[in-house]
C-alpha cells in the first residue's frame, strides 16, 4: 500500500473527539448560566416514581417552526411542575406556552438538551386569564340573545331563571365508572338531610380536545 493511501486513511477525526471539542466548547460558552426562554412544550413524558419530566421546548412563527430541543426537568426542579399545577388549575401537558429559566447541557453520547430549573407561573396565569377574557368576549359578540354583559356581569339564561331553595333535578355530565361519579352520587343518596334527587346521567368524556363536542351531543340526544 503506498504512502501517499496510507496518509489519506489516517486523515480523519473519531466522533467521539469531535463530539468532545463540542462539549468543551458548548460548556466554555455557556457553563454557570441560565437563561429565560418562552416556547410551547410538546412530546411531554411525566415519569412521578422517579420525579422527572422529559419534553420538547418549540417555536413557531406563522405555522413554520423556527427551533427545537429537547428539554427535562430533573428531580431537584419537579417541583416547579407540581407548582404550576397548584397555582395555575391548569395540567402540565403538550401544547402550553410557557416561559421558563433553562441551563444549556451538551453530552458526547445524548446531545444538546435543556435543563428547566425554574418555570415563571405568573406568566402562564396571566395568559390564562387574558384566553378566559378573549372567550367570554367572543361569547358574548357570537351569541347576543343568550349571553350578555351588563355593569361587568355575565348574564346568561340560566342564570335568569329563578332557582329553589333545593335543586331537586341534577343533570351530571360525567366519564363512566369514574371515581368522581360515584363519589357524587353517593354523596347526594347519603345527604344529612335526607333529601331525595332526580338524577340524569350523561355519559362521555370530558377531558381533551373533543370533550366540548362529546359533551353537547350528550345534551342534545
């Protein structure tokens, strides 16, 4: 074999050292820092026996995603997910934006990743707050005759109808053989005051996507 192959064979770098001049420059640059970032949270995976969160953080711009990278949430930071459960009445899951304090990690093996150490709930509750205003002002421009917005009080026909002092009829939208169905019902047969309730049931789920069409086709049957 001549020389000049010989040379052009040994020409070349082993991953793991390129992956290594990687790291050392990631961690020079960004070692010690943490920054806050906003961006939608997807591919959520909660692991409770071990208190970790792995997710995706996202961005998008007109329908085009502009950046990507994968995230986790060890267990000294799983608190902050129990934390923004509690204050916010919201499940942590894909689809929320949220603003969150991250730490840059590079590995030779598992690549670039984000360590979320902090996330800003009040962000998140001011977000909620400004979705719940656009919807009940979307409500009230879309359906005049049945809602209405009078001295910043939402009256809707329900509302108007005068109620007694013991709601006999129950109408409960409920999943079936669910935990909180059964403890309803056994709350109203087993009331202090003996009283007695009429009890529609109607079947569905009511979480996700699609729950509000379940829903309202259970009301229309």
């Amino acid at each position: 074999m001549s020389e000049k192959i010989i040379k052009k064979m040994k020409d070349y770098t082993p991953l793991s050292e390129l992956m290594g001049l990687i790291q050392e420059t990631i961690e020079f640059q960004f070692e010690g820092n943490e920054y806050w970032v906003s961006a939608q949270i997807t591919n959520v995976k909660i692991q409770e026996h071990t208190r970790r969160c792995y997710l995706k953080l996202e961005e998008y711009a007109n329908g085009r995603k502009l950046a990507e990278v994968r995230a986790v949430f060890w267990s000294n930071y799983y608190d902050e997910i129990e934390k923004f459960e509690k204050l916010t009445d919201q499940k942590f899951q894909s689809g929320l934006e949220i603003i969150c304090r991250v730490k840059v990690r590079f590995h030779k093996v598992y690549g670039l990743n984000f360590d979320i150490t902090k996330i800003d709930v009040a962000h998140t509750i001011g977000a909620l707050e400004l979705e719940r205003r656009n919807t009940l002002a979307r409500l009230v421009k879309e359906n005049p005759d049945t809602i209405r917005l009078i001295d910043g009080v939402y009256y809707t026909f329900n509302k108007q109808l005068p109620l007694p002092l013991v709601i006999g009829n129950i109408a409960l939208i409920t999943p079936p053989n669910s935990d909180g169905q059964r403890d309803f019902i056994n709350e109203l047969e087993n009331n202090v005051h003996g009283y007695t309730y009429a009890i529609d049931e109607y079947l569905c789920t009511i979480q996700g996507v699609k729950a509000h069409h379940l829903i309202l086709q259970q009301l229309q049957l």
